[in-house]
C-alpha cells in the first residue's frame, strides 16, 4: 500500500508539474508581444495582409518580402491572422504554435497511449520547442505536422493492417499542414508519403482480406489528396517554374527561377555541422533563433536541441535495442516484439534530411527529429510498461522523473522569460522601436517610403497607421531596402 501510495504521489507530482508549466507558457502566449526579428519582419505583416487587419494599400512590404509572400507556404500566417483578427489582439497570433504542441500531446495520447503529462515534460524539455511554443515563428506548427506523419509511418510499418479512415485522415492533415507552413519540410513530407504509400501498397496485395475495389478508389483519392498536399509548391511551378520559389533550386544543373539564394548553401560540411549542433558543441545559448549575436566562437543558429539531452534519448533508444535483441534471442519468440529495432531504423533514416540539407544546422527549421525521438522513446517507455517481461524500473513515471530533471534545467536557464508572462505590451514594444522623429513627419493620407538600415527592418512594420490610433488619421507606408524601391512616393525616410 505504501509503494502503491508512493507511486501515485510521484505521479501525481509530475502530472501537477506539467499543468504548471502548460498553463504558465499559455498566459506567457496571451499576454506578452513577441519580439523576435523574424516575427515583426515578415510573420506579421503576412497574416495582417491575408485577414485585411492591416491591407497592402497601407503598409507596402519591400521588394524581397513581397517575393516571400508570393511564393512562400503561408498557412502557418493565415492561422496567426485568424486569431489576430478574431480577438483583435496581435498577442493572440502566438496561439498557433501553442495549440499546435496541444493538439500533439492528445495525438500521443489517442494512437501511442502516452500519458499527456509525461509528453508534455519530456517535450518541454526540448529548449527549441519551449522557447517557440509562445511566439510566432511556424517552424513549430510545420514540424509537428512532420512529426505526426513520422509516428504514424512508424505506426504502419509496426503493424500488420490496412489504415482507417481515420488514420488518412490524420496523414492528410499532417502532411497538408507542413508542406503549406515551412518550405524546408515539403522533400521531407513527399519522402515520408513515399513510404507511406509504398507500405500501404504493400498491406493491400499480401493481405487476402482486403476488398477487390479498394485500389481503384485508391488511386484517384490520392491523386486528389496529393494536389491539396502540395498546393503550394504546385502554384509555384505553374506561376514562377519553380516549386520552392523565391529560394535557389538547381535541377540537373539547371538553375530555377529565384530571388533568394540563403548564405548557409555556401559554408562547411552539412553532416558535420548538423552533427555539432545537435550535440550543442560551440553553440549559442537558448533562444527562439539561436542567434550567435555575431561572437566567431559559436556556431550562428546551432543548437537548441539540449545535447545532454540528445544523447540520453539516444542512450535510452540504443538501451531499447539492445534489450529487445537479447530478449528474443532468449524467449526464442517465432515472431520477436521489433518495436525498438523498427524505431531504430526510423531514427537512422529520418537523419539523413537534416544531415545533408541546406541549412540542416539550424536545428528550428528540423525540430521534428528531435520531437520525433523523444516520441518514439515516449512510446517505448509506454509499450515496455505494459509489457510482462519489463524492467520494474522502466515506468512512465520513473522515466518521467528524469525528463522533468532536463525540464528543470532548461526552465533554470531560460523559462524566465519563454515560460512565464514578462508582460511586455503592444504599446510597449511600438515605443520601444518606432522613432518618434520619423512619425512626426507623418501627416494624414500621405504614402510614406521608410528605408530600413540592416539590421533594423524588422522595425518597418510598426510604423502602420493600424499600431498608432493616437493619430486619429490613416496613412500609407511601404518599407523599403533602399531609395530606388522608394520611386513615385511621396517622402522618404530613413529608420533609425
């Protein structure tokens, strides 16, 4: 009775310890501005566009985002603007990305029977998901669309059954959302479909059960499903020839139309790099971008992943392995459990992306490598403890304990700030980065040509007339790099 009682006040701890920092990070969402560059430089401004908050009529993008916006997925923006517009708060754009590890937590729980307290610790832990699950960059929602399609092929090829419905659906969805959030997930998804359909297939011809007309509704369904997956590089092709557009694509020698050519394509080994960012050798500290702040000794947007904690789940897979070997070879089962060997080859194989792709060291644009290991591991734990021959030591809680203690690590450094409310406001951030000297020159229905310094362009937005009502009146600014993207306005100005 006392172990029994212990267990559960264990248990009980860890599960009070997540609402704790689930519900901290959500008032932190609610309440405070996001201030990353990236976030104010295009996020913004592209969902404000799409819900008409804020219309291209009043604020103009300059000439290399209205590229962006033209060719880059933006389904991650439509979401943000979505709630933007619903609450009328520009706060509530964070909610994307919450809901987002939301909505994965109770994924785990309905197909892997992962208890959500232990998900949510053991993911938290993860300083690249912690530090994004309140802002608005969409590396988060796109990854853990790619992460939901990494366990659900784990899922297919672990089993001997054709997918419900219920299970397309889960896929369609997943791979619909990464694709159209984040350009760099989109070979990655069509990779991950590949096998998808391959083992379905497969299923299909080598069990007898299966009904006769079940391929020919297949096919056309897929097709269909295919063209709403990849709608984004799709129209890309049609529109610029070119299913990446803006960014540089060369095929079979041949150099795609673009207008971005991102500077990491240039510099070092790719596995090596990866290598040393996951493994946090020479990284930065723990932010949202992982930004180096321009200090040589650090890798510029390495790390996030927590190493340590990267080679304990790598530890605790290889212990999974090697446990599950000498268990079949020992009970000689006709048909061994494979879970850990199958989870083995997944991890193997979903590394390969991120080694060899451009920019695979900035780990934000990757994260479902790690949300997916973590997962598997989650998985294992949740398997094995339901298993007979079980360790009496491998519990969820047990386990449970050690990710809170990585959890406890990273709230120590970082969740000063990413996990609680600093209650930083919009009218707070608009003063601290418009120049007063720049809007007193402003005067109602004037066109407005505001040159950003580098550096500083994530401050063009906030000179719309939607961020200052004290005005009283409207006016029209275009953000721009430079004079000649100024031609035919009004005035012109230099941001400070």
């Amino acid at each position: 009775m006392k172990l029994i009682n212990k267990n559960l006040g264990l248990e009980t701890f860890l599960k009070l310890g997540a609402v704790i920092v689930l519900i901290s990070i959500l008032l932190k969402a609610i309440i405070d501005v996001d201030t990353n560059y990236d976030t104010w430089w295009y996020h913004l401004p592209f969902a404000a566009r799409i819900w008409g908050i804020i219309p291209q009529e009043m604020y103009q993008f300059n000439d290399a985002i209205e590229n962006r916006f033209d060719g880059v997925p933006l389904l991650g923006e439509f979401l943000q603007g979505f709630f933007w517009f619903i609450t009328q708060r520009v706060q509530a754009a964070n909610l994307v990305c919450f809901f987002s590890l939301i909505i994965y937590l109770y994924f785990l729980k309905a197909y892997f029977q992962i208890p959500l307290y232990l998900s949510a610790i053991a993911l938290l832990a993860i300083p690249a998901v912690l530090t994004h699950a309140t802002t608005c960059f969409v590396d988060l929602p796109g990854n853990i669309g790619v992460s939901m399609l990494v366990m659900m092929t784990y899922l297919l090829y672990q089993r001997r059954q054709l997918p419900t419905k219920l299970n397309l659906l889960v896929i369609f969805l997943a791979a619909a959302s990464a694709v159209n959030i984040k350009p760099h997930l989109q070979p990655l998804t069509f990779l991950l479909l590949c096998f998808i359909g391959l083992r379905i297939i497969w299923l299909y011809f080598t069990q007898a059960q299966a009904p006769k007309k079940w391929l020919l509704k297949a096919i056309p369904i897929s097709l269909v499903a295919s063209l709403l997956i990849f709608a984004t590089p799709i129209k890309n092709i049609a529109l610029y020839g070119n299913p990446f557009y803006p960014i540089k694509v060369e095929i079979a020698g041949k150099v795609l139309n673009h207008t971005m050519v991102p500077g990491a394509y240039k510099r070092g080994s790719r596995p090596q790099k990866w290598l040393q960012s996951i493994l946090e050798i020479n990284t930065p500290s723990w932010s949202a971008d992982q930004w180096n702040r321009n200090d040589p000794k650090y890798m510029d947007r390495g790390g996030g992943f927590f190493g340590a904690y990267v080679v304990f789940n790598l530890l605790l897979l290889g212990f999974f392995f090697l446990h599950e070997q000498l268990q079949s070879r020992h009970l000689k089962e006709a048909n061994p459990s494979r879970e850990a060997t199958l989870a083995l080859i997944f991890v193997v194989m979903m590394s390969v992306v991120p080694a060899n792709f451009p920019q695979g060291h900035e780990l934000r644009y990757f994260m479902y490598w790690m949300i997916s290991l973590v997962s598997i591991n989650l998985y294992l734990v949740s398997h094995y403890e339901r298993s007979p021959n079980n360790f009496r030591w491998l519990r969820s809680k047990y386990i449970g304990l050690v990710f809170a203690l990585f959890l406890a690590i990273v709230l120590s450094k970082i969740g000063y700030f990413y996990a609680k409310p600093v209650f930083y406001s919009l009218d707070e951030h608009i003063q601290a980065t418009v120049n007063p000297e720049v809007m007193s020159q402003i005067n109602p229905g004037d066109e407005v040509c505001i040159i950003g310094k580098d550096g500083l362009l994530h401050r063009l937005f906030q000179y719309a007339s939607e961020f200052h009502p004290e005005l009283n009146y409207s006016y029209s600014v275009k953000g721009a790099l430079n004079p000649k993207e100024c031609a035919g306005l009004e005035k012109r100005f230099i941001s400070l």
